[in-house]
C-alpha cells in the first residue's frame, strides 16, 4: 500500500504525501523498487516533477547512482525528457554520469542529441564536451545520430562545439552527407552546404558519394532535385576552392622567383667580380 502511495506521489508531485510517508517508514525511498528496477527519483523524473526530484535528492542523493533495467541512469531519463532543471541538479551530484552508457550503448548527451533536447545537450556540454566525442554503433559519431534521427537543431549545437568530427567517417566511410542523403534530409544538406564546414563530396567503402546515393534513392521528385543541385555544387565549389588556392601558390612561386632573379641581376656574383678584374 505504501508503495502504491509513494509511487503516486511522485508521479503527481505530491511532496506532502512523500514526506507523510517518510514520517512512517524513513527508509521507504532505499527499500521500494517499481517495475523496470525505477526508484522513485526515475517515476519522478519521468513525469517532469521537479519539486519531487529536489526533496528525493535531499533525503538519499544517493538514489541518483542508480540504474533501471535499461541500464538508463537518471540523467539518462532527464536527457530523454529534456528538463533542464532537473539536468541541472543531477549534474551537481554527479556529474560522471554525462559517460554512462545505457543498454543502447549512450551516453546522456546522445540520447539529447537523439531526441532534440538543445537546452540539456547545452547544459551538458558547458559541463564537459568530452562525452559527446564518444563513438558509437560501427563507429557513427554523434552527429551521424543527429541526422539519422533528424534532428537540425541539436546538429547545429553540437557542431558549435565539436568541429573536427563534422568531416568524421563512420565504419563503412559515410559522412553527414551520405547519412542526410540516403534519409531524404534536404534541410540538413542545405545547412551543411550553408555552414561551408564540408568542402567536397567524399565516397564511402562502397565507392559512393551523397550525389550517387540521392540518384539510387530518391523519394520526393522535388526534394531531389534540390538536393542534387547542392550537392552537385559541393563538387564545383571544391574545384573552385582547390583552383583558387592553387592559384595563390603559383602566384606567389611566381612572386618569389620574380625577387630572386631582380636579386641576382641587381647583385652578380662574387666570383663573376673576381673574374672581370683579372681580365
């Protein structure tokens, strides 16, 4: 019965109710697990009940170490939830559970990045950017799982903050761009090409670049074609920028011997003077 009682309480955010039954049983938040092995912390989580959070963490922080039958830790439930209050004070406690990974293999800041939660995956990052750099399932990096699950706005968060993995591979060599491409994700190409973070369409371990996986599979005629127009200037625009710089450097190879000759015209050399007077 006071299980029920306590797990009602938390789901509705009835401290008083919790605090009547803890003037009963003091030890009821150690003793009682709900199915999936959640504590009460995990139900008060899970129904955004932060006045319950914040009295639970005050009697047993202790409760915020632990893991359901998902292997989820408590901000593994904030992250998926996107409460930034509760992430906040889960942070104070521990702030190693940003590495734990759930029976998924993730961590708290891909599971926001996966779900769209911005403010979390931000407070979490200002904590440490660490975490967000872990690879995942046949090497896909974080932002891989952002396009996959089609999530533009916690793409753009983490780009901010990791921008050697915006050209990252995964195992069989796809890039954002193959994972945008072959997902129909014609926003996300245009911010990709908008950033001018890839400079050029690379091929994956089957040989294929974004533009080859746009013409395989295409779903929308008109998405298609707008997606295989940026990426078909993704092409140019490397030509251009390799031209470009290429042209740079054969300018100033040219700068240099153009010095080198005025040099040896205006100064000759010592033995040429040598030579001239013993004549």
């Amino acid at each position: 019965m006071a299980e029920k009682k306590l797990y009602d309480a938390a789901r509705i955010g009835d401290v008083t109710a919790i605090q009547q039954l803890l003037q009963t049983n003091q030890h009821l938040l150690d003793v009682v697990s709900f199915p999936c092995l959640k504590n009460v912390l995990h139900i008060a989580i899970k129904h955004g009940k932060e006045s319950i959070v914040e009295e639970v963490l005050k009697i047993n922080p202790d409760l915020a170490l632990e893991l359901d039958s998902k292997n989820s830790s408590s901000l593994h439930l904030a992250a998926a939830r996107g409460n930034v209050v509760i992430a906040k004070r889960l942070l104070v406690i521990a702030p190693e559970m940003c590495w734990w990974r759930d029976g998924q293999d993730m961590n708290p800041l891909h599971v926001a990045a996966v779900k769209g939660n911005e403010a979390v995956l931000e407070e979490m990052l200002q904590l440490d950017t660490l975490p967000a750099t872990v690879r995942l399932h046949r090497g896909q990096t974080v932002l891989h799982l952002c396009v996959k699950h089609h999530q533009l706005g916690t793409l753009t968060v983490l780009v901010d903050k990791l921008r050697d993995l915006v050209c990252a591979k995964d195992d069989d060599g796809e890039t954002l761009l193959h994972f945008a491409a072959r997902a129909n994700q014609l926003e996300i190409v245009e911010y990709l090409k908008r950033s001018f973070r890839l400079e050029k369409l690379t091929k994956n371990s089957n040989g294929k670049t974004a533009l080859d996986i746009v013409e395989e599979n295409y779903w929308d005629p008109s998405a298609y074609k707008k997606m295989k127009n940026i990426l078909e200037n993704f092409s140019n625009l490397s030509i251009f920028q390799n031209f470009q710089r290429y042209s740079e450097m054969t300018m100033v190879a040219a700068v240099l011997i153009a010095t080198m000759a005025f040099q040896a015209a205006v100064s000759p050399p010592a033995a040429c003077g040598k030579l001239t007077q013993s004549m």
